[in-house]
C-alpha cells in the first residue's frame, strides 16, 4: 500500500512540543552506542545550550551498577 504525503504524521515536532525528544537507547553488549548516544547529546548542549533530544530510558539486560558506573565517565 502506497502512502501519500498527507497520510504521514510526526513522531514529535519540537516547534509544538517546546522539549527536547525523549529517546529511549537499547544497550547491549559493552554499552558503547549508548554512550556515544549521551556524549553526543551533552557535545550538542554545550554547543547550542540545549540538545534536540535527551535519553531518559536505558533498556538492557546488564546488570545496572555497571552501567551506572560506565555512563559516570
């Protein structure tokens, strides 16, 4: 089935919203995307004073402590 233009709708439109996205990252194995994801949000803050997006939720089967202890850095 074809879609048109007008069938389409945003996730999320920041101009309405008036926040950044709430993303929620899957972490396995050694978590390195997630980091990545988090520095990437904090360079963009600090470059623009604020992200487009903000990890609220990690998901993984890790054991938290280590994951709390990895994302400190």
């Amino acid at each position: 089935m074809a879609y048109q233009r007008s069938q389409l709708h945003k996730l999320y439109d920041p101009g309405i919203e008036q926040r950044p996205m709430r993303v929620a990252d899957l972490m396995s194995g050694s978590g390195t995307n997630v980091v990545k994801t988090i520095e990437h949000q904090k360079g963009l803050a600090e470059e623009r004073g604020k992200a487009p997006y903000e990890v609220v939720v990690i998901c993984s089967k890790a054991v938290v402590k280590w994951a709390k202890k990895r994302l400190k850095k």
